[in-house]
C-alpha cells in the first residue's frame, strides 16, 4: 500500500499485477482491498494491471468531516492523472459507481470501459428514506451491533444467502465485527441520496456495462436499468441470487461478464 497526495488529500492505493491498468472503486464504507477477495484475482488471471483504493473517509486515506460527491469524483480524476493510469478501464461498485459515471460525465476520453456494478441514476422515495435512516442511526451511535448485522443481512444479501444456515451465520460474524455505522462511514452515507443524473449520462461516449443484482433492495434492478437506458450503447446484464453485495455473493458471473466486457471492447 503506498499513499499518495491527491486534490488537497492523501489517499492510500495499491498497485498490482501487469497489463493494461483497471482502476476499481469501492463503495459506502469499505475499503479498497474488498476487491482482492474476488476481482482483483479474476482481472489479474485475465492479463490486467489492478489498482484498488481507500476512498476519501475511509483511513489511511483522509477523513474529513464533510465532503461532496464531486470532491470524490475530483480525488479520483486526480489518481489517474498522478498514476498516469489514463486511459484506463474503470470498475466501480454502489458510491464508487456513483463516482464513476459522473466522472464519465467529465473525463469520458480517461476511461476506455467502464463497468457500473450496483449502480442508480436517481434516488426514489423508498431508497430516501433508507439513506436517511442509516445516517440518523449513525449520528445517533444507537444501533446495537447485532441488529446492525442482521438489518445488513436483510438489506445486502439474497434470499439465497439468508436461507442458507452455514452462510448466514458467517455473514452475521463478519457484520457483527465490522458495523456499518462507524464514524469513518458517515460522511459518506450522506452522499447515498444523489438527485436525477439521467439526462446528463446521455452524453457519455465510453463503452459501459451496467450490471445490477436481482434481489438487490438498496440499487434495485429497475434502477439501474434506466442508468443503462441513459447512456447511449452500454450494456445491461441482472445477475441472479444476488443482493447488494452480489459482487461477493456471486462472484464467478460477476467476474465472468465484467472480464468478457472488457475484452469484448479492447483496443484493435
């Protein structure tokens, strides 16, 4: 892990393998190496050069008490411009494809792919309301640890995943072990409700593939499908028995698309 100073702020980031590079960014309140569990292998194996981060509000990175979704927008374009990494794919799950695709908005000409994985082009009223019972629940540093765990299971895994005992209850331990409302996090979970972005995705030119997670409740398909719809010749894939965190529950079809999207749209 190396950090590096970036738009009046230090981020942590870790380089890895060799090839073209992929720029991978994560979501609400995870650090970067969540990647290494399952895509960073798969991109690896299929001949790319990796790069994982720690968002702004997630340490070692930068905390700072508030920020925008345009200074984590301008944190990104500044890492590739330090890293020389342009132009790069770029892989980005829930807030890191929130992030994503308003820098494509932006820097199009940076990013020669892009994978948009759990992904909204506006907040409806249910996901609103959500957003903003997290954040009370972590203003307020009132949520035992095991009703976080379990209201995460709820909110993040599938119906498979919740039937299956042995699963379930490693997902509760981890959960248990790493809650959700830790005061890193709050920032960032006030970036959740972002307004109507759609009518601005239609002048993104970069081949982009949206893939959203059928029994996902926090970026539901529906939502995601319209982010597909806005942007002029991307791709929609629904993978099944998935949640929110489908990327970790299901793996091997996330990992199979994204690297077929990629080489399906590689430089000639």
């Amino acid at each position: 892990m190396a950090v590096i100073s970036a738009n009046g702020i230090d981020l942590s980031y870790t380089e890895s393998g060799s090839g073209d590079p992929v720029l991978l960014v994560m979501g609400t309140g995870a650090r970067g190496h969540v990647w290494n569990l399952h895509q960073v292998p798969a991109l690896h194996a299929a001949g790319y050069r990796t790069i994982t981060f720690d968002n702004r509000g997630i340490s070692p990175s930068s905390t700072p008490d508030r920020f925008t979704l345009d200074d984590m927008v301008g944190d990104t374009v500044a890492l590739i411009e330090k890293l020389g990494l342009a132009p790069c794919r770029m892989v980005g799950v829930s807030l890191g494809a929130f992030i994503t695709q308003e820098l494509l908005t932006t820097h199009s000409e940076w990013v020669e792919q892009a994978v948009l994985i759990a992904t909204r082009g506006r907040t409806d009223a249910l996901r609103a309301a959500m957003s903003e019972a997290d954040l009370a629940a972590c203003e307020a540093n009132a949520l035992p640890s095991k009703q976080d765990a379990v209201s995460r299971v709820l909110q993040n895994l599938s119906p498979r995943t919740q039937n299956d005992d042995v699963l379930v209850k490693d997902w509760l331990d981890l959960f248990e072990m790493s809650p959700q409302y830790h005061p890193d996090a709050r920032a960032q979970l006030a970036l959740d409700r972002i307004p109507d972005r759609r009518s601005a995705y239609a002048g993104i030119r970069t081949p982009t593939l949206v893939m959203s997670f059928r029994d996902d409740v926090i970026c539901p398909p529906h939502l995601g499908r319209e982010v597909a719809d806005a942007i002029p010749g991307s791709q929609y894939v629904e993978v099944a028995d998935s949640g929110h965190l489908g990327y970790l529950e299901q793996p091997g079809p996330v990992n199979s698309q994204m690297v077929k999207f990629f080489s399906d749209h590689r430089r000639r």
